[in-house]
C-alpha cells in the first residue's frame, strides 16, 4: 500500500521517472511473490501435505523446503473448503500459519489480494465465525500461541498469555477495517453483524481496549477503558456502512498491469 500510494504523489518529471519505474518493478516483484507463496485456500494446502522435500533448481516445487509435518494440526480442520488468507510468514523449511486480520483486511484495501483472493477471505470469515468474530469483533490473530512458546515469540509480554492480547485477542478498533474489507468486497451483511455485535457490550463495557478468552467474553485483563481508538473504530465503522462512497479515503482499486498471473490452483474454482 505504501509503494502504491508513494506512485500516486510522485510526479511524473525527470527526477520522479526514476522513482516510478522502481517502485513498478517492485510493485511487480511483491505481488507476485506474496500472491503464490503467502496464500493458502484448501487446495494449497493439500499440495503442501504432499510436498516432496530437498527439491532444488528453479524447477522445485516446494521452493521452501517445507516439511509437510511442520503442518499445525488445527489447520486441516480450520481450512473450510471455500475460502481462504494470507499466512503470517515464510520462511525455508517453516511457514506460520497463523491469520492476521490486520494484514488480509490491509492486502483486500491496497488490492495485493486479487479480487478472487478477497472474496475468498470473506468467505473464510464468514465460515469460521466463531473461531474469528466470537463474541466480539475481532480477532487480532487466530490460534493463540500455547505453553511456553509464546513467551519466546513475544517477549515474555504477561500480556500475551493465551487468548490475550496480541496472542489470539479480541481487538474493537479492527472493526473499521473488516468493515472497509466488507464494503470493497461486496459483503456489507458481514460488516452489519459485527457492528450489531459490538454494540451489545461496547457502551456496557466501558469501550475497552481489548477482550480476552477463545470467543472475546471477558475484558482484557489489563485492557484501559475509554480508549480512544476503539471508540474511532466503531465510529469509522458506522459512518462507512451508512455512506459507503468514504471507502475511498482508505482503499486502493487494483491495476491490472499490477496483476501477476496465478499459476496455483484456489478453493474459489471448485
């Protein structure tokens, strides 16, 4: 989103042609890179449980060397058949699985994800309501890290035991952007029954910071009440479903020169 929005202040003189044409050539680059190697949609991950490993050249197909044990369990059963998000990460002979709502919100608004790609993350959030919304909206990211793992992926942060905080917390101001994720993609319906959700316990709660528990049942534990940004959220949220033309203030459309052909097969063909 940076990059692409860096394209449109730039001008088009002698000095900016050269910024311009880098930041296409990046612009290519990443798309492409994050589209093929962050997704995962059921088929993907079906062809990554049957990865063969220590392929090499330019003609491997598991480029990662991911071992297919390194599979979480909880994904087989988390994965609906349509659907589908961009993982958190990357990395030779290891991928994190985990969903991030801030990143697949953010890849729908600055169009990394492609159109397809977008509804796919709406039709996961839609098939895995509870593990995602619960009881209030919404997710920071989904599964909690467990045991003594997630002190060494946080910091020890006392914050961030399971289902807390950044570890698998509830998060009011994410509703803004799953409402803008919304609208971009045609799926207001979703947006609605978060916002109707959120206003049960909101105002009731004191407008915290962020809830704890599998389903977002309790107040954080060291939430602060009245927080500013939960309160814009919920705001920003509204005035973007009663006028949805505010959309765009926060949302790139896609450019087709952007647009990397996708070679993998996606749950949205089925």
């Amino acid at each position: 989103m940076a990059l692409r929005c860096a394209l449109s202040m730039l001008k088009h003189d002698a000095e900016g042609k050269e910024c311009i044409e880098r930041i296409v050539k990046r612009l290519h680059a990443l798309s492409y890179h994050m589209r093929s190697y962050f997704w995962l949609d059921f088929q993907q991950l079906n062809d990554i449980y049957r990865y063969k490993t220590e392929e090499y050249s330019h003609t491997a197909v598991n480029k990662f060397n991911v071992i297919p044990d390194s599979i979480p369990d909880w994904v087989f059963d988390f994965m609906p058949t349509r659907g589908g998000y961009f993982i958190g990460n990357v990395s030779p002979a290891r991928m994190d699985f985990r969903w991030f709502c801030l990143g697949n919100c953010i890849a729908i608004l600055s169009s990394l994800a492609t159109p397809e790609q977008s509804m796919a993350i709406m039709d996961l959030i839609e098939a895995r309501w509870d593990e995602l919304v619960g009881e209030m909206p919404l997710k920071i990211a989904y599964p909690a890290i467990e045991s003594h793992e997630w002190r060494i992926v946080t910091g020890c942060d006392p914050k961030n035991t399971r289902w807390s905080y950044h570890n698998g917390g509830s998060w009011p101001v994410l509703l803004w952007l799953l409402t803008a994720a919304c609208i971009k993609t045609g799926r207001p319906q979703i947006a609605r029954r978060a916002i109707d959700l959120a206003e049960t316990r909101l105002l009731k709660d004191g407008w915290p910071e962020y809830y704890d528990g599998k389903l977002g049942r309790y107040v954080g534990k060291q939430a602060r009440k009245y927080q500013t940004w939960s309160i814009a959220g919920y705001l920003v949220a509204k005035m973007m479903m009663e006028d949805p033309s505010h959309l765009g203030m926060i949302s790139l459309e896609e450019d087709k020169q952007m647009k990397p052909l996708i070679k993998r097969s996606s749950s949205w063909t089925c």
